[in-house]
C-alpha cells in the first residue's frame, strides 16, 4: 500500500510539473527567477565604461523650476519610494506623500515612472488611491521594485493600477503620452511601443514616453542601475533613427535618486529630450511638473517637525 501511494505521489508531481512548463502555472515564474531571486550575484552586471558612455554628444538643457502647481497640470515621479535604506513597511517617501495630499485636486494626472514602493503590497496601492483626490488619474510606468519580482508583479496586477496592457497611451492637450513597463521589454524599447509611436499622425509636433529605464546606454551612468540591466541597449543614434525626425519625443525617465546623482538631468540629442528624474529622500529632491505643453522642476518642500 505504501509503495502505490508512494507511486502515486511520483506521478502527481511529474504531471503537475508539465502543467507548471506547459501553462505557466504558479510556481512557474518563481522557478524561472529562482537564481536571480536567491542568489544576486547570478545577475548579469551592466559594465559602465565612461569612455564609451560619454556623454559628449548630447547637448545639455535646462528645465525651468517653479514653486506653484497650477490647476490642471500633470506631475511625474520617479523613485517615489525615496530612500534606499527604506524598510519592507516603508510607504511613499515622506515628502510625496504630503505633496499628494497638498496637490492632487490641482492635478489632471499624476504619473509615477517606476519604482513607487520599495516592498509594494496591495495595501498600499489601496492607500495610495486613498491619499489621492478621487477624481484624480494615476497611471504607474513600472519599475523593477514594482513589477521586478513574481510576487511584487501579481500584486501590481491585481491592484488598480495593474488592470491595463502595456504599453499605455492618453494624451495631455492634444500631445500624446506614452508608458512603457521597461521591465518586461528589459529596458529596451519594445515593437508594442513602436508600433503605437508609429501610429500617431505624423503632424503631430511631440510625443511623450515615460518609462523606468533609460532606454539608451548611453544613460546608464545617470541612473541608479547597479547589478540589474540590459547589455544590448541601443546607442543614441541607434535608437533615434528608429524614430520620425520631425517630431520631438521627451523620455521621462524615473530610474535616479541615488545621492550621488543630479536630482534632474536633461540631455538633447537631435529630436530627442530625455529628463532623468528620482528621488533619494534628499535635499533638492524634485519632480517634474508638465502644464500648458512646458516641463518645469519642482522641488519638493521638506518635511516640518
């Protein structure tokens, strides 16, 4: 009797391991990041060489700051989760929290470019619907901390944030905003993003992507990239030929914050603006405030004791 049950045992797991290949069953996913999710050194390094991610070849812009949030503008955060030293209970960083509470009946749309929660749980993706007007749009471009983990990525999708397929498209004025989960297409920027770039009208003057992940190398150094990352992003000049040269396509991108970065950087290549921004729970820390077809800084006010 002992040998059929064990038997049978046998069988049950040798046909439910198929299911799992076959169907992706739960654990599938688990299995599959299994490695990179014990063990993180397995995880492929991103080699940063600055003589060949210079930086020489973009031409520097300046985003004019502001301390008002007018009626109607669209405000975007990257690295919402602020410090790195945050804890698995850790909710918004501080500062964004008491901005949302302070601003979002002003806002059309809030727009967060990756990494919102340090340890993302449905609970807090509850309250942070909660904390906002409920008149309020928020859309999330994921990052890894957000999507990067099975279980973080099937929270997110059951939440309400985590009900559309990627990429997203709305529009702002008349000006079209795209958002990417850079974490599934591996920071590159995948044919869905441009086939939907492709389809808009061709006099239409700019485009906005927002994202997690700098879809270039060039940027690299700009983030807060440290194991995690693609070895075969394009070069500017790759990726920019992909594109209509009439037009003009802003890349926000929320994947900094780290201390020793620029709390907001923005390059120019030809038609293309990228605008790296984060936040790392510091001094300066700012995000950017889109009204009126303008990007303008906005630097966070501190926390009073």
């Amino acid at each position: 009797m002992k040998t059929i049950i064990i038997f049978i045992m046998i069988f049950v797991s040798f046909l439910y391991g198929i299911l799992v290949g076959r169907y992706q069953y739960p654990p599938f996913h688990l299995i599959k990041n299994f490695k990179s999710f014990i063990i993180p050194e397995a995880v492929p390094t991103l080699e940063i060489s600055p003589s060949k991610l210079s930086l020489t070849k973009f031409k520097r812009c300046i985003i004019p700051k502001t301390s008002v949030i007018n009626n109607n503008s669209t405000v975007f955060v990257g690295h919402a989760y602020g410090s790195h030293s945050s804890t698995a209970e850790s909710f918004l960083s501080p500062h964004v929290e008491k901005f949302i509470k302070m601003n979002s009946s002003k806002l059309n749309l809030l727009v967060f470019t990756g990494d919102v929660f340090s340890v993302p749980s449905l609970e807090k993706w509850k309250k942070l619907r909660n904390i906002a007007d409920r008149k309020l749009d928020i859309l999330i471009a994921p990052g890894n901390h957000d999507v990067g983990r099975p279980d973080s990525n099937d929270i997110f999708k059951i939440s309400e944030f985590g009900k559309q397929t990627y990429p997203i498209i709305t529009n702002l004025n008349n000006v079209p905003l795209i958002l990417e989960n850079s974490v599934r297409s591996e920071w590159m920027v995948s044919q869905s993003t441009m086939d939907l770039v492709n389809s808009i009208e061709e006099d239409t003057s700019t485009v906005l992507i927002a994202r997690h992940h700098t879809p270039i190398r060039e940027l690299v150094s700009l983030t807060n990239v440290a194991r995690l990352g693609s070895q075969y992003l394009d070069s500017i000049e790759k990726l920019s030929q992909k594109f209509n040269q009439n037009q003009k396509y802003y890349w926000i991108i929320g994947d900094s914050g780290y201390e020793d970065l620029p709390r907001l950087s923005c390059l120019k290549f030809k038609n293309h603006i990228f605008l790296i921004n984060g936040l790392g729970e510091l001094e300066g820390d700012s995000i950017l405030v889109y009204h009126n077809k303008e990007f303008y800084e906005y630097t966070l006010k501190p926390i009073e004791n």
